[in-house]
C-alpha cells in the first residue's frame, strides 16, 4: 500500500479504511513509514476530522501495532479508570482500592507526570519501596491475588501511539479529539480493558480548558469505545481549582490515605466515590452507595496497604510520617479580607512545576518532597493576613509565592465553590 494514498484519501476529505489504518499504525509502529509522511497524514486527520467509526478502526489498528496484556484467567469483572490529568489529581490512589474492596478487579497502566499534570507513577514512587516497574507476569498475578496491579507505561503496548504522538506535538495536532481518543482507548485496549471509567477533566488546570471540549472528548470517548468494543462511562468534572488540598506528589500520596482513613476534603471524595461508583455501575456491581460503603467502613484503605505491601511499599514508614517532605516551609497569606472566588489550578500546577514537584520535559527528574498545600479553597472566608497556601521547598523563592498570589481571587461577597461533577454520567 502506498502511504500517499492513504493522505490523499484524507486530505480530499474521504475516509480511510481500516486496511489503510492498519498501514499507518504498522508503520509509525516499526518505523517503515517515514516521519514527514506520517505528519502529513495526521495534519490531513487534524484538519478533515475522523468519524466514529474511523477512529474506533485507528484505535484498534494501534492497539493491534505491539504487544497485548490478556487478563483471561483472572477474575472478572475488569475495570480500568482513566483521567485526562490535572492539578492536584490523586483520584486513582483512591477510586482503586474502592474498587478492589468491592470486587472489581484492576490491572491499570499509568503515567507520569508532564507538564503541570501530575503522574500517578511518580506520585507512587515518592513511598520508599514502592515498584512501577511489574512485568506482564507480576502484574497479572498480583491482580488475580489482591485485585489491584498498577505499572508505569510500557513502549511495548500500543507502540504506533508513542510515535505519532511525538509528532503530533511536533506538528500542533495534539488538540484533535479523535486522534486524542484513539491514543487514549488504543493503550487501554492494549492493556487488556473491557470497562473503563473517565473522568475527562475541564478548566485552566486541564487538557481541556473548555466544557464544550471537554464534552466533546467524554462523547467521542464514549462512541468509539463502544465501536471498538469497550463498555465506556464518562464524568465531566471541574478542574478550574486544584483537586483536594495538596498539590506535589508525596503530599497527593498523604492526602490520598487521609481520605482513606476517613478524613479529607468533601469536594475530592465526592469525586472519588462518584466515579468509583460509575465504575461499578458499569459493570454491574452497585453504584455511589457501595462505594461510600467501602470508602466509610475501612475496607478500601484495608485494601490500600494491601496493594502497596504487595508492590514493595514500606508501608509502616509512610503511615509513621517517617518520609521527608521539602524542608523550608513558608506560608502565602491574604492580602485582604473577603471570600476567595477563584483559585486558578494552572497557576498553582505552575507554581508546583517551579518548585520541581513535575516536570518540563519527558524523563526529567522531579522532587518528591516539594509541594504546595491549599488552605482557603474557593468560597472559604479570609481575613488579611490568614493562610492561603503552605509551600513545601528547598529553597525559598519569593517568585513563586508572589505568583500563588495571582492564582487567588477575593471578592466582598460570598461565593460557594462550583460543582466538582459537571455532568451526569
Ligand atoms: N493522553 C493521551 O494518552 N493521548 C493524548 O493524545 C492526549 C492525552
């Protein structure tokens, strides 16, 4: 087959097929086809668009271009939890062992952080003795034993997407929701998904900044997994301010556990037992209630230490507080009274980024001790002078405290805190 027709094809608006599909994927998997020639074809996808149908045959042309994880012989149902990323967004160290208490069993493939988006695995590697690293074989029988396995991103998986995702930052068609939702449910399916939550993430803290985008995303989500076989539930939920209280990633991995243990902030855990109870509706295994229930009675933290014991955590250590956050601690505080009315997520993810809580580029290191905490969420009341932000460094820098400043707004009259939830599922 011949690449420049498969560009012709999308270029004068038509459809590819899945025999050309198949073509590209193969190609940008092995190398065969040549970068210009892929990035062609993607700004041809970029500018014509892909129908559902075509993009559910992407999807499953790239989940086809490398290796699959099968987890036939381990106990059904299966259920995958996917968020577009965000500031503060510790969910998945939550939503899991929820699920896991209530039977579910999880085999999770997750990233790290880039950018003011955060990364589960880097989250996880700031407890001592934590493994991202579980191969194949360990991964599925740590599921089958325990319920939850949960390993970094392998290149081996979907590999047709790391390569055309290089290009698409390299070409500005990164913002395509189809080529978005083919990169996203080919890595799931790859990984052996049948049932995925999302939680498709909206505001100056997201991917997608918009709620029209961010709908757009969780519907096309939706259909083409359908097509490609996956049953698919999306929530659209606000990331305009950070997510819980903390912000950096061992203070994401404590404030996890404090919502565990049953303390925490009421908007996050609102979060979390919706979409675990999304979960579990999709698969026919209860709803919200029952993951209150497993969050309320113990079962889910229970389920934690399980689940981080198993993959090497010194779990006494971290309960104990024995783990070194940053040492210099300074507070930001209100530089008049009122209600804060905004907190800008992209700011405070900025500010985290400075203080070396994420990263710029791809394989930098980062700091897991360093972060920010939240102290006067939107619609708290201030006076001048009380706490706004606790900032974790090594090293004061009055730059990125004035620019936390930035992300607050205070008004003079009351304001209460948007909804976390944006949409019915
Ligand atoms: N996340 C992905 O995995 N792929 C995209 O294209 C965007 C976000």
């Amino acid at each position: 087959m011949h690449t420049k027709e498969v560009i012709e094809a999308k270029r004068d608006g038509g459809t590819n097929s899945l025999e050309q599909l198949r073509h590209i994927a193969s190609g940008a998997a092995d190398g065969s086809i040549s970068d210009h020639l892929l990035s062609a074809w993607l700004m041809a996808c970029f500018l014509k668009g892909l129908a559902p149908r075509e993009a559910a045959d992407l999807t499953l042309a790239m989940a086809e271009s490398g290796e699959r994880l099968d987890l036939h012989g381990i106990p059904r149902p299966w259920l995958d939890k996917h968020s577009t990323g965000g500031v503060g967004d510790k969910t998945t160290l939550v939503v899991l062992p929820i699920l896991a208490a209530c039977g579910i069993t999880v085999v999770k493939m997750s990233g790290r952080g880039l950018g003011i988006t955060g990364g589960t695995v880097d989250k996880l590697e700031s407890v001592p003795g934590f493994r991202v690293d579980l191969s194949p074989q360990e991964m599925l029988a740590q599921a089958g034993r325990i319920g939850i396995a949960l390993t970094g991103q392998t290149p081996r998986l979907a590999p047709a997407d790391k390569t055309l995702y290089r290009l698409r930052d390299e070409t500005a068609t990164v913002e395509s929701v189809p080529l978005i939702t083919a990169s996203i449910l080919s890595k799931k399916i790859a990984g052996g998904a049948e049932a995925v939550v999302f939680d498709v993430k909206c505001g100056s803290g997201a991917f997608m900044k918009t709620e029209h985008d961010a709908r757009e995303l969780a519907t096309l989500l939706r259909q083409v997994g359908e097509i490609a076989g996956l049953r698919v539930q999306t929530l659209v939920t606000d990331m305009d301010q950070p997510l819980g209280r903390m912000v950096g990633n061992l203070l994401e991995v404590q404030e996890a556990v404090r919502v565990l243990s049953g303390g925490g902030d009421p908007r996050f855990i609102e979060l979390c037992t919706e979409l675990a109870g999304a979960g579990l509706a999709l698969v026919e295994r209860g709803g919200t209630q029952e993951a209150k229930h497993a969050l309320e009675s113990g079962a889910a933290l229970a389920k934690c230490e399980e689940w981080f014991l198993a993959q090497g955590a010194d779990w006494d250590t971290f309960m104990d507080g024995k783990v070194p956050l940053a040492p210099e601690v300074k507070v930001v505080t209100a530089p008049r009274s009122g209600w804060v009315a905004r907190l800008d997520a992209g700011i405070v993810g900025e500010a985290a980024l400075a203080l070396g809580a994420g990263r710029v580029s791809p394989g930098a290191a980062i700091d897991p001790g360093v972060g920010i905490e939240i102290l006067a969420p939107v619609g708290t009341e201030v006076a001048e002078g009380d706490a706004l932000f606790r900032v974790f460094s090594r090293q004061r820098d009055k730059a990125i405290e004035n620019s936390l400043l930035t992300a607050v707004e205070i008004q003079e009259t009351a304001v209460e805190a948007s909804a976390v939830i944006l949409s019915p599922t």
